[in-house]
C-alpha cells in the first residue's frame, strides 16, 4: 500500500483521529455488532495499590481492560494471548516465540517497512514477549497517538501476512535466522545446566524445552508452521486486550471494537499434555565436562511443586522468601504456571572440591524447613520483605500493563490481588510449614553440570549417581 505524501497524510489523521476521540464516533456496523452492550464498572477499590480497572468484554469473548491515569502523558496498550511455549510442537521449539516475532512483518494492509515508520512517527515501541503460559505483543507511546497505537496492533494481531497459508518466506527467512542467533547466543554453561534439569525432570512433557528453541529445532520450522500455530492459537476467546495510559474508556471503546471487532473467535487448544514422572526418591544425575575438568560445577536442585491457589497465593509468596533467605547464595526459581506441574529449582556454581559440602548444607536446610515450622522472627521478616517489593513498585503504565497481563493470563481478579498484602500480613510459621512440607516431602532432583568423572565418588554419598554422556 503506498502511503506518500507521508506527512501530510500524517498530519491529516492526527486531526481527524483527536476530532473523533472528543466527539466519539459510531463504529460499523459489523464491529459495533461484536460488542456487548455492558457498562463498564471498576473492577478494584480505589484505595488498593492497583488502580481501578473497567471491563468490557466483546461477543467474540475478547475481553478490553482500560485503566484510566489522568495527568501520565502516555499510554501502553497490550494484546495478550494465553498460549505460550506449552504448545510448541515436538521438535519445533521456540514455534511459539518464533510466531509472536513473525508479526512483525505486517498485517492488515501494512508492510513490515509501514510497521516500523507507524511507530517510529507515533515516538512508539512495540515488544513481544513469550513465556509458557502467554504471548504479549505491547506497544507504549504518546498519548495522542493512543488510537494509532490500538489501530496497529489489531492490524498486526488480526490479520497477520503470516495467518495466510502462502506466508512469504522472504518475509519469514530474516525472523527465522534471528531466533537462530539468539539461540545459539544463549547457549552458555549456566543454561545447558538449566536445560539438563528441566529435560530430566519433565522427559516428554512440554515444559522440558527451552522457551528459544535451539538452532536445529528452529531451523526445522516451517511458515506453514507459524501460520498454523497462529491459526489454532490467536484466538479472542483466549486473549485480552489491556489499555493503560491517559485515556479514557469512553476515548477508546469504538476504536477497540472496530480493531478487534472482527477477530473470528475459535475453540481454544487443550492441554492434552502427558504428566511429567517425577522421582519418587532423592535422584541425583552428573554430566562430566568435557575436556579439561577445571571449570566451574553447576548445581540445580528442585522438583514439582503442589498445585497453588487463590488462598496459598499469599502463603506462597512467604514461604518463596523464606527460601531465598535461608538458602542463599543459591538461586531460587519457583513458578506456578498454568499446569499443574510446575517446577522449583535451585541454582549454584561452586569448585569440585567444595561441591559435596554445598549439596549437603542445602539439603540440610531445606530438610530443616520440612520437619519444623519456621520461626516467628524469620516469618515476619519474610512477610515485611514481601510487602516492601509490592509497595516499593513505581507503577508506571507499561509496568501496570505487564501486571494486569499476568493477572488476566493466571485468571486472577485484581481485586483478590489487591488483597493480597492483607492476606500475607495474616500467614502463620504453621502455614509455611504446611506448604513446605508438600512442596518437599516430594522426590527431588539434583543435577551437576561439569567436573570430572571422578567427582561421581564423592557425590555417591547422596544416593546413587546417574551419568549423562555429554
């Protein structure tokens, strides 16, 4: 499509865009028949650390979120799809990500070349993000450039070049051999030891690979590929769109319905997936390094986690700092995704020699936590630690944005969210313990990453070793 003279054209949709932004505009009739007719109404108290958030929902089950904060200046608007790597297909992954970058070639009449000038003359930024559970493409700008911004992402969310089955390899081949770099970028000692845990841990279940890819399975990758993990997975009826800024709902409700309005809905994949076989005892596996044994060991530790709820959500987050503190200098990672199964794990790196004595002092303390109720002093630290990190943020509308992202993602309501300091102020050492006795009275894995063949004596002392060939 060609769009010269650029600046004049420019400056005439400008004006006709805040022209219609103050008088509201009616919305086609196909659009406006996508949208209920509900008012919107806020969703979280005033006084809590979220601001109010104002719902509506469109009748192809696309939810629009819009949370008003006069006086920012700027407004972030975020598409979220709630399909992440989970689904990558066997031997393809990073499919997921690799689709999510894709749509930046264009969409909806719009070329890659058109994307880019859109944002840069609306002083705007667009970033995709892909974990397991979601898929975010988030644009942030001006603003009076709020409906450009909303404009742009319904083109590129809705009708993608990649959605037709004859996506152009051309346009595929650059985002392809970008995720390739990456990937091979990443291939570091720290996330080989990541992914050995992970691979062992989950064998065939989905949450065994890496959320990149690796070269070899991201050159497997097809555009026939992409489109059709977009044509199963890009649905409204399991996405949401989140506006944050200083707009008004009523400023942006046509423009959201005519953008999305006619994103066909579908019936959302499921989770089909086989369960993980975690060890049912202590399991302890050593990959020798290659070459000369002089480098760094890498340890992982973890397991499965119990399934979390709405009324552990507070628990959890205490019992997650209680561990941070006892078991530093290890790393914690602790995750609830959306299955059931998912993982926790320690990290560390340490010598050969000092190996054993770090497993042993870890597993001591995390047998400490399981046998005995934490004490009240380590308690109410953990508790001021929490509340800190939620009053300390500094919401601005991206960060607002990511937060309502992950909320909607988890199904979790801002209003039991912002009870959520309340609740942690409540938890008990019994409650801790309670939690920490199911999360390790599990089997667990532990997992060293380098050294010498001859390590796996000294390592004998927790149980029997398994060794993997480089």
């Amino acid at each position: 499509m060609s769009f010269a003279p650029m600046r004049s054209r420019r400056w005439i949709l400008w004006f006709l865009t805040g022209w219609l932004l103050l008088v509201g505009m009616p919305g086609n009739p196909v659009a406006n028949a996508q949208a209920q007719p509900t008012v919107l109404k806020p969703e979280a108290p005033p006084d809590s650390d979220l601001p109010p958030v104002q719902r509506d929902t469109l009748l192809t089950g696309l939810p629009i979120l819009v949370v008003e904060r006069p006086g920012s200046t700027s407004v972030a608007v975020a598409v979220v799809i709630k399909v992440g790597a989970t689904f990558d297909r066997v031997g393809k992954a990073g499919l997921a990500r690799l689709t999510a970058e894709c749509i930046r070639s264009g969409g909806g009449g719009y070329d890659a070349e058109r994307v880019r000038l859109e944002l840069e003359e609306a002083e705007a930024q667009l970033e995709v993000d892909v974990d397991w559970d979601q898929t975010c493409l988030l644009v942030t700008g001006p603003a009076r450039q709020a409906a450009t911004l909303i404009d742009l992402l319904g083109r590129l969310v809705t009708m993608p070049d990649l959605a037709r089955r004859d996506f152009a390899e051309a346009r595929f081949k650059p985002f392809q051999e970008a995720a390739i770099t990456a990937a091979r970028a990443a291939q570091t000692e720290e996330a080989a030891a990541d992914a050995l845990f992970f691979q062992t841990l989950y064998e065939a279940h989905p949450y065994h690979h890496n959320l990149l890819g690796t070269p070899e399975s991201l050159a497997a990758i097809t555009p026939a590929d992409v489109a059709d993990f977009y044509r199963r997975h890009w649905l409204p009826n399991n996405a949401a769109v989140i506006i944050v800024g200083d707009i008004t709902a009523s400023q942006v409700r046509s423009v959201t319905r005519r953008a999305f309005g006619g994103w066909a809905k579908g019936k959302p994949a499921p989770a089909t997936f086989l369960p993980p076989n975690p060890p049912e005892q202590l399991r302890l596996v050593h990959q020798p390094q290659t070459g000369p044994a002089s480098g760094p060991i890498h340890l992982r530790l973890g397991g499965i986690l119990p399934e979390a709820t709405a009324e552990t959500r507070a628990t959890w987050l205490v019992l997650t700092e209680l561990l941070k503190r006892r078991c530093q200098p290890w790393q914690l990672m602790l995750s609830h995704r959306r299955l059931p199964d998912s993982p926790w794990m320690l990290s560390g790196v340490c010598t050969p020699e000092t190996a054993p004595a770090q497993l042993e002092q870890v597993l001591q303390l995390l047998g400490e936590l399981r046998d005995a109720p934490p004490g009240e002093t380590d308690v109410r630290a953990a508790q001021a630690a929490v509340a800190a990190a939620y009053r300390d943020r500094v919401p601005n509308n991206r960060d607002l944005a990511r937060r309502l992202v992950q909320l909607e993602t988890y199904g979790r309501s801002p209003t039991v969210e912002a009870e959520v300091l309340n609740r942690v102020a409540a938890v008990t050492p019994a409650d801790c313990h309670a939690l920490a006795r199911e999360m390790l009275g599990r089997g667990r894995l532990i997992v060293v990453y380098g050294g010498a063949a001859s390590l796996q004596a000294t390592l004998a002392k927790f149980g029997t070793v398994e060794t993997i060939q480089p």
